[in-house]
C-alpha cells in the first residue's frame, strides 16, 4: 500500500470529524473565487456605473479574506494534528520512518486542500449566478446575471490556495520530528496550561475593558483626549486594551464568576452541576487564547457588518433628507422647461417657486463655528409662502417666520461644529439684518440644487430683493420616477441648471452602499464559519479527552438525560460567553459609529446582530450533537 492511498483511506475513514473543516475550506475557496471572477468580470462593467471601484474593492476584499484563511486553515490543522499524534505515534512504533509517516501526513493533507479546492471552484462557478445576481440587486439593479466562469479567476484560486495547502501539509510533514514518542502518545492529555485565577489580574481586565469602551465613546472631534494623543494613537491603544483586557477576563475573571457559582452548595450537589462547574472552571480558563481570538473575530465581524449594513438601510432615508422633491433645478430659459414638460407623466407635484440667492455678512455665526472662518456665505433665501406650499406636499409642519425673523434648513446640522443658529443675526450688504429664530434639520429644496436654504417673512422676502439675484426654480415630485428618466430630463438642461435627481443620487449611494455590503457580507461569513468551526474542533477534542469520565458516569448508572443536559451546558457556556463578549464590544464600537455620523443605528444593527447569532447558534446545535453521539458510541463500546 502506497502512502498516498493510506493518505486517502485515512481520510475517508476520518471524513465525518473533517467534514466541518473542509466544508468551511470550501466556502473560503467559493468566495475567493466569487470575488475574483466579479473582478474579471465584463457583467459588472456593463450592468453598473461603478465597476473601477468595485473591481478595487473586490481585489482588497480577496487580500483579506487570503490573510485570513491562511490563518485559520493553519490553526484548523494544529487541532487536527494534535488529534492525530497518538495514531502517529503507533505508526512510529511500529517502525514506519519518520520521513514515510512525515510524507503520509503531508500527502493527507494536501490531498483534503486538492479536494476543497475542485469542489470549491465549481460550487463557485455553480453559485456564481446567484452572488452576482445578488450583487447587481443590492447595488440597485433588477436584472439577472448569466452563468460566468473565468479562467483567470480559477488559475488565480488555485495558485492562491495551493501555495497555503502546501505550507500547511509541510507543517504536518514536520509533525513527526518535533515531538519524542513519549510526547506523542499523551499529547491528547495535554490542553493548553490552565492558569490560577488572580484577583489583581481579574481587576486589571476589567479596567483594561472599561478603559477602552470610555476611550471609545469619547467624540473624535470634541474629545481631548483624542486631540493630545492623536487618532492613530488612540485607536490603537482601544485596540489594545480590548485584546488584552478580553483575555484578561476570560483568563481570571470567568473564574471567579464560576468559583461564586460553585459555592452555593444546594444547587451544586443537583445532578451533574458539580461536574459541569469544575470542568467550566478549567476550560475557560485553559482555552482563554481561543475563547479571546473567538470574542475579538466576532466583535470584528459583528462592528464591520453591522456598520456597513446600517448604512445601506439608512440609504433611502439619508436620499430623501438631502432631496426630498423627486427632481429639482433651476429655470434658465423657457425652452428646456417644455423639453422636461414633454416627458413628464405622473407627476404628483409640479411647482415653479421664487427664490434670493443672497450674500450674507455670517461674522457672528462663525464665532460659533469650529470649522467655517469664512465671513460670508451665500444662503438660497425662500418666503415663507413657498415653504409652506412645499411642506404641504411633502406632508411637513407647516412653518410660521416672525418679521425680520429667520429660519435656516441645515439638513447637515451637527452640534459639535455647526454654527449655533438660535438668536444669531446675519446681515446683507446693504445692512439688511435678520435673526434666526430656529433651525431645521430638513429642508423642502434639494440640498443638490439650493444648498443651505433660509425661510423669511413675506415682507422680509421682500425687502431682500434688492440685497440678492433672483432666481426661479422648478420642484417635481413623483411616487415613481426612475433613473431613466432622471437621464433623460438631465439630457435638456444646461450644466447652470444645477438639476438634482432624488432617483439618480439614490442610485449612485446604493451602488456604492451596496457592494460593501455584499463583500462586507460574504467576509463575515466566512469569518463565522471560521469561528464556528474553530470553538467547534476545540469542543469536540474536549469531547475525546472526556470520554473516560462520562463512561465511567455511565457505568455508576447515571442517566443519558443527565450527561446530555451536563454536556449541553458546558458547551452553551464555552460557545455563548465569547459571543457575548464579542456583542458587547461590538454595541459600543456601533454606538461610537452611530455618535460620529449623527445616526440612529439601533434596528439595523439590531438585525445584523440577530442574524449572526442564529448562525453561530447552528454551530453550537452541531457541536452539541457530534459531542453527544462521541459520548454515546463511547459508552456503547466500553460498556
């Protein structure tokens, strides 16, 4: 028998433990191959406007998910290696050479990188329809995509994965050389060294965590702190304390939560608590570098997703603020006016309003500006008429303005550098002042077309014509409208018409929007099933190590209800702490986010963050059941 075909029946023989493995190999190797043949591909550049920076999206995303898979199959394959050291062992004993079980292991797994490699190029090809599909939706498109299949894209893939399937097969070529026999035969008795629970360490974790979300919720434009020490410096020192802080806690502070559990006696001595309990206190503490790599990947995977996502949802929202008429622009001469009217249909609204484009002397704003030095600005001046005729029909509060009074539509309004409008006069050339009386955060013009628009009294309206130039604009609003006619209306205008599309701007936010949320998506799939596959080999090499233990529970006659019940809890706690460890980091990593852009991001982050957990969840079902039928066929066995 060759080595190469007692690689293969090994693997056979062993294919239900390496089923996760390699199903998590395969779909790395889908979405790699997804991302590349989107970044050769013609149907992108013909379907949307934006294909130069997808196609550097796309490249950038394939960096990063190679970086990443490496890492995991490498750590995957120290698990399984470990595994494998006493059948490695056995083979040494029997006097197989070192070099000949060094080249089995080497061919085993290269030969599982060869399998997940076909397979996942052509479920990548097979599924290639459907993600590109995916994509053109997301980026605002209703068309289907054809089946495509890049050879540029495959070759890409193999070379990639291969040269990682090589250097993890050479790790398990150098297995048998590092190790005496000895060594060999207890590794599985082996877990990483669990260490004692300290109180100075518990407390330093926590205040590591608690530094770094105080850090991180401090506002990067308005904080000191962030000022003195600078936006790199800062980052990293929150990236740090986190890290350290979440290895910290599992480390010792998990501990002293268990040891508290542990001590209350009446509910220890119930079933098999005590076993559970004592196992949980060795594991947690033991498994702390996983259990750390499991809460940060999440927090990593939940912050990036959720952020990307509460982006898109808010899209339509962020449009309509900026341009709350369907079309708008600026009457320059009556002829482009009967173009756009011959091919309107369906309009709901179509209005003609009068407007000032007026200099103000804004002297006594920019005190309370910590941006804007300018003296002067140029605001697009509305009567209150006009307001009240648009909110109207884009069902907004009505508006009252007191004479020589003002009010500004600021839909970019931030309190942390916008002017403090409130009680503020600004003046025209010819001395003309008007106080504000408050502020909107909305508007009834089209930011695209009038800018920073300012509501006046009708008799203020008045007085100010002389102070700036006239202007008519024409305001449109439709229930639907596309970017086809968007384009077509564009076609008659001159370039000074200043014409601005609600459809054409949604479309161009959401392409964007869009395709980081497809690769944002797919990332974060991979990176949880990585994650889920990690903890998963983790559990099932702890199941091994338990065997004795529940067969000896076994034989005392205690029920399989009762291991099953032990079993699940150790696992729950060993998958969900992590998880919500990670959450957490997350929430307020979100909540920082949602503070800078000035966003309520509470629901879609709130789906993102369900979404993820009913998927890690699947893994914690799968680990349950697979330690559970270990145990069991264990039992049957020894009896």
């Amino acid at each position: 028998m060759t080595l190469f075909s007692l690689a293969r029946k090994n693997i056979a023989r062993n294919f239900s433990q390496y089923f996760l493995y390699i199903a998590s190999m395969v779909f790395s190797i889908v979405i790699y191959f997804t991302f590349v043949t989107l970044k050769y591909s013609d149907t992108i550049e013909e379907k949307t406007a934006s294909s130069q920076k997808l196609d550097s999206l796309m490249s950038g995303a394939a960096v990063i998910l190679i970086f990443f898979v490496a890492i995991f199959i490498a750590y995957s394959n120290s698990f399984f290696m470990k595994k494998r050291k006493k059948e490695v062992a056995l083979y040494a004993l029997l006097g197989v050479r070192n070099r000949q079980i060094g080249l089995m292991l080497f061919f085993e797994n290269l030969l599982l990188g060869l399998v997940s490699l076909v397979v996942g190029i052509v479920l990548g090809f097979l599924c290639s329809k459907g993600f590109m599909t995916i994509l053109i939706h997301l980026m605002g498109y209703d068309v289907m995509a054809p089946f495509t299949f890049s050879g540029s894209a495959a070759l890409n893939t193999a070379i990639v994965f291969l040269l990682i399937f090589l250097v993890t097969s050479f790790q398990g070529y150098r297995l048998i050389y590092q190790f005496k026999l000895i060594d060999l035969f207890h590794a599985s008795k082996k877990g990483e060294a669990a260490p004692k629970s300290s109180i100075i360490v518990a407390i330093l974790g926590v205040f590591l965590i608690v530094i770094s979300y105080w850090l991180a919720m401090q506002d990067l434009f308005t904080s000191k702190v962030w000022e003195k020490v600078g936006f790199l410096m800062t980052a990293l020192i929150i990236l740090t304390t986190v890290i350290v802080g979440t290895f910290l806690l599992f480390h010792s502070v998990t501990g002293f939560v268990l040891a508290v559990i542990k001590k209350s006696e009446k509910w220890l001595w119930k079933g098999l608590h005590l076993m559970t309990i004592s196992q949980l206190l060795y594991r947690v503490r033991g498994n702390a570098r996983t259990l750390t790599v499991i809460a940060v990947l999440s927090a990593t995977t939940v912050t990036a997703g959720g952020a990307v996502y509460s982006l898109y949802y808010n899209t339509n929202d962020l449009v309509k603020t900026a341009n709350p008429n369907t079309f708008m622009y600026q009457q320059t001469d009556a002829k482009s006016d009967k173009q756009v009217s011959t091919i309107l249909s369906g309009t709901k609204y179509d209005e003609n309003i009068e407007a000032l484009s007026v200099t103000f002397n804004t002297k006594e704003l920019n005190s309370a500006s910590a941006f804007d030095s300018s003296d002067k600005r140029i605001y697009t001046v509305i009567n209150e008429k006009a307001y009240n005729k648009l909110a109207a029909v884009q069902h907004k509060e009505k508006l009252h303005v007191n004479n020589d009074n003002a009010v500004i539509l600021d839909i970019g309004y931030d309190k942390r550098f916008s002017p403090k409008y409130k009680g503020k006069i600004i003046t025209t050339e010819n001395n003309n002042a008007i106080t504000f009386q408050s502020f909107k955060t909305q508007t009834v013009l089209n930011a695209g077309t009038a800018g920073i628009a300012v509501v006046v009294s009708n008799d203020q309206f008045k007085a100010l014509r002389k102070d700036g130039e006239a202007l008519k604009y024409r305001v449109i609003g439709m229930d639907q409208a596309s970017t086809g006619l968007s384009k077509k209306i564009a076609k008659q205008l001159p370039e000074e018409a200043l014409f601005s599309s609600a459809p054409q701007d949604f479309q161009t936010s959401i392409e964007g929007v869009g395709s980081l949320l497809f690769i944002g998506s797919f990332l974060g799939l991979v990176f949880l099933a990585a994650t889920g596959s990690i903890i998963y080999f983790k559990v099932l090499t702890e199941a091994e190590e338990d065997k004795p233990q529940y067969n000896m529970l076994h034989k005392m006659g205690v029920s399989t209800k009762e291991m099953r019940k032990s079993i699940a809890s150790q696992v729950f706690v060993i998958f969900f702490v992590p998880l919500v460890v990670g959450l957490l980091h997350s929430a307020v990593a979100l909540k920082a986010f949602s503070s800078l852009l000035m966003m309520n991001l509470a629901k879609p982050v709130l789906i993102w963050m369900i979404a993820y957990t009913v998927i890690y969840g699947l893994y914690y079902v799968l680990a349950v059941a697979s330690y559970n039928r270990i145990i069991t066929q264990n039992n049957k066995t020894e009896g």
